[in-house]
C-alpha cells in the first residue's frame, strides 16, 4: 500500500538533480584553456562538494522503495508493471529523442540499423551522456526483491550489517581500480564489454542502495539516528573533504600554454576514498534535509518544487545545456571562467524547471512518458 509523502523526498530530489546539472555545467570548464589556478580550486571545491549526486539519487532509491514496501505484501509483477511505465518508457523515449537529435536529418540505408542502434544504446545508457544512470536503477527495479529480503533479513542488526556491507563495498571498489581483464586475461568480448562498463552496474553502487533501504525502513526513527551519527561525522564529513581536495590540489600544473589543470579523475566516485568520502557526505545530507534545509523558507520551497519535477529535470538538462553552451556561450565567454559557470549552471537549471513545468502545466497528453508522474504538491 502506497504511503503518505515524505517530505525529505523531494528536498533531496531536488538536492540530486542540482548537485548533477552542476557537475555538468562544470565539465563544460574545467579543461578550459583560459582556467588559472584560482578558478582549477574553486571548481575542485565544487566538484568535490557535490560529488554525492549519483550516489543519493540510489540513496533516494532504496528509501523509498522499502518505505512503501518493506512492511506490507509485496507483488513483484504489480511493481515491475508501475516501474515499467513510470521508470523504463521514459528512458526509451528520451533515448530515442537523444538519438535521433544526435544523429540529425541522415536515414539509415539499412531500415534496421535505426531499430539496432536504439536497442543497443537502450540497453548501454549511451544515448546521452547522462542516461547511463537509468541502466543502473532499472537494474535495482528489477532485482528488488533480493534486496528487500536482504534488509528485511538484518532490518534487527542495521548497524552490523551496514558495517560489513561498506567494508565489502570498499573492497569492490578496490578491485575496481585494477586492470583486471590483463591481471585474468580475459578474453570474452561480453567480459570485456561489462568490465568496460562496471560504472553502469549494481554491483558498484549496491551499499548506497542498501543505505538508503535501511532508512526507509526506519524512517520515523531517521532524524534521530542522523542526528545521533552527526556528532560523529561533523568531524569525518570536513577531514576527508580537505583530504580529498588536497590530493587533487596537488596534482596542478601550468601547461605550455600557460593553462592550469588540476587532476579531476581523483573525484571519480568508484574508489575506496571517495566512496568513503561520498558515504559520509550522504549522511551529512539526509541529516541537513531534515534540519537547515528547513528552516529558510525560500529554499524549502526551491528544492521541493525540483524535487517534484526531477524526473523530467534529469532528462531535459543534457539538451538544454547544450543549447547553452551554442547560443548563449559566445556572448559570455569574456567573463570570468566562475561568473561563466554561474551563469552556465543557473540557466541550466531554471530553463530545464521551466520546461517540465509547462509540458505538465500544459497537460500535454502522454506527458508522464517524457517527465514521469508529477507526484501531487503538499502544502
């Protein structure tokens, strides 16, 4: 039986799709050739400030999944069936849309080479830059029942089982960093194909599911225990930031053509450090959903209304950053490399909103198929 709204949902919804649409206003820069040093750290501070937004989007995942199903009868072939058309149709559609704007006005000779493609990006996540995200979430849809009887069967010894599950987390990140197919010489093209795309699979975000299944589960108790573990992490969450930019800071240099580069690659979230940094990070954010991002009404307001339309923000953002960048770039690329990304990022954002706003204000017909179901507004 579906439950009443949560109203941290939303607000970490919102958080997640803010912290994305910035990590990719922020690609746009980072390897530019007029970045100085000033500009490379306050980018890498950035960077590293939101680097929590996959990892909470499967946080936000897990929640709400054993929220509204860790206690009452579960039907696998009824959620699978609501997943279908709220999760997977809009993915295939916008996988569509995305090739077929990639590919421009040119037909296929072969009449099933369009078919082909579309099946092979669908199921790859390369239609976009960002859709590989989905390919991962469909896989915690479709192999759910798992995980709830995973926490259902430890939902008494949270903390112990949590424990063992990032410490095995940490070590498969560990693994994930060598070069295993030369270490095993493998020779399978399908081995081949899923090493190469491990970023896409379960197995590389399942503790953030697991977390986020556990505060589903103990939801009414959530701000305490976050409250609790807080008094812990305040001093965790700062050191391994200052750790992790320092690492970065001091991989800068100053090329021949006088560009400063950092080393971005150490924020890539699929390493031991940053999957650490990343798990303290969650939990800073789940206990600020609950306290500060409260508390200022203009931003509760803010997040809850991305939160509502996430869905469809997370879609659009890629097309329309591009749009952007083409049109508006030229006219500001004399600016400041930050005042550039400010300005990058808060068009990104509010013209992403816009749209979904109007395609549901609108009641375009088959709408929920391009942004999802809107669910209904909470006062």
């Amino acid at each position: 039986m579906q439950k009443h709204r949560l109203d941290e949902i939303d607000i970490l919804r919102g958080l997640a799709f803010l912290a994305i649409a910035m990590q990719h206003s922020l690609a746009v820069f980072i390897h530019t050739p007029d970045l100085d040093n000033i500009s490379a750290w306050v980018s890498a501070f950035v960077l590293i400030l939101i680097r929590y937004a996959v990892p909470l989007f499967i946080t936000i995942t897990g929640l709400v999944l054993l929220y509204n199903h860790g206690q009452d009868e579960f039907s696998y072939g009824q959620f699978i069936k609501k997943r279908f058309t709220q999760a997977f149709i809009p993915y295939f559609v916008w996988t569509i849309i995305y090739y077929v704007w990639s590919s421009g006005p040119a037909i296929p000779a072969n009449p099933w080479a369009a078919p082909a493609a579309i099946a092979k990006l669908t199921l790859s996540g390369d239609a976009c830059y960002h859709l590989w995200f989905m390919v991962a979430i469909i896989q915690f849809y479709l192999l759910f029942p798992f995980f709830r009887w995973l926490i259902l069967r430890n939902k008494n010894q949270p903390i112990l089982f949590l424990t063992v599950s990032l410490i095995a987390y940490l070590g498969l990140m560990c693994l994930w960093g060598q070069p295993l197919p030369q270490i095993l010489n493998l020779q399978s093209p399908w081995l081949l194909t899923l090493w190469n795309y491990r970023d896409r699979v379960f197995l590389s975000w399942f503790f953030y599911f697991i977390l986020g299944g556990f505060a589903g589960m103990y939801v009414g108790k959530l701000n305490q225990i976050t409250k609790d573990i807080q008094k812990t992490n305040v001093f965790i969450y700062p050191a391994m930031f200052v750790f992790v930019f320092c690492q970065v800071a001091a991989t800068g240099q100053t090329g021949l053509s006088g560009t400063y580069q950092l080393n971005f690659n150490y924020t890539l979230p699929l390493t031991p450090v940053m999957a650490f940094f990343i798990t303290s990070a969650l939990l800073t954010v789940l206990f600020r959903a609950q306290t500060a991002f409260r508390r200022y009404r203009n931003l509760h307001f803010g997040l809850k209304l991305y939160g509502r339309y996430s869905y469809g923000c997370y879609f659009v953002h890629a097309l329309v950053l591009f749009y952007i960048n083409t049109l508006a770039g030229p006219s500001i690329r004399d600016f400041p490399i930050l005042l550039q990304l400010a300005l990058t990022f808060s068009a990104c954002a509010l013209l992403s909103l816009g749209l979904v706003y109007i395609v549901d204000r609108l009641r375009i017909p088959g709408r929920r198929y391009l942004i999802g179901t809107i669910p209904p507004r909470r006062n």
